[in-house]
C-alpha cells in the first residue's frame, strides 16, 4: 500500500510542479519577458515515405461484430495459426482484390451457386476428366 501511495503521490507531485512551470511560462510572457523569434530556419520536414514504407504502416480500425461470429473467426484463425487480425487482413485483401478485377458477383452469390451445384455420376465425371485430358 506505501508503495501505491508513493507513486500516487509522485504524480501528484508531478501534476504540481508541471502547472506551476506552465504558471511561471505564462506569467513571464504575458509580462513580456518572453520573446516570440521566429528568425530561426525553419527545420526540413522528413523525406516523403516510400512505397515500400507505406506498406509496412497499420492502421487501426475497430468494428463491431456479434459474439458468435467473433467466436468463429477466432475458430477459424487458431486451426491456420494466424491471429486473429492476420485473418482478417487477408480475407480483406482478397476482398480488395477481387473488387478491383471488377467482379460484378457477390461472394454470397458464388457460394449460394457453389452450394446448388450437384455432384456428378461417378460415371460423368469420369467422361469429363477424359476429355479434359484429351484436349
């Protein structure tokens, strides 16, 4: 407990010290001890970033999603060895991806057509796999 008090009362202390600082700043300027001088160069700014380094910066978004679907993609994430943000930067990605080739098909429709898709005869598929190979 001294020790929580000790540190509480360092901040405290802190607090105290950097307003009466600021106090003296201000009291000196409006006094007219304090000089503006904006003689000196003005500092280059930094280079602008590259490519390359633009890609290397995150940027943090934060979405809501329901409970159950956070349970699935923390699922889903842990059986591909990702957290649980690399997952869903690469489902982004693809996303991103697939909208700049102009795809004009939702990813809903695709996988509604896929799921309606009945599996051929042993026999057709065959057929199809031979002709496949013989073209």
């Amino acid at each position: 407990m001294t020790d929580n008090r000790t540190e509480e009362q360092q901040i405290l202390d802190d607090f105290e010290t950097n307003y009466e600082t600021n106090r003296a700043i201000m009291k000196a300027f409006d006094a007219g001890e304090l000089i503006y001088d904006d003689s000196l160069p003005v500092p280059e700014l930094p280079p602008e970033a590259t490519d390359e380094e633009m890609d290397n910066v995150m940027i943090v978004r934060t979405f809501r999603m329901p409970t159950r679907l956070d349970t699935k993609v923390r699922t889903i994430a842990k059986k591909r060895g990702l957290d649980v943000s690399a997952l869903l930067r690469e489902w982004i990605a693809e996303m991103v991806a697939a909208d700049a080739a102009d795809v004009p098909v939702s990813l809903a429709d695709i996988m509604r057509a896929v799921a309606s898709v009945q599996p051929l005869p042993d026999s057709s598929w065959a057929k199809v796999m031979k002709s496949v190979a013989d073209a």
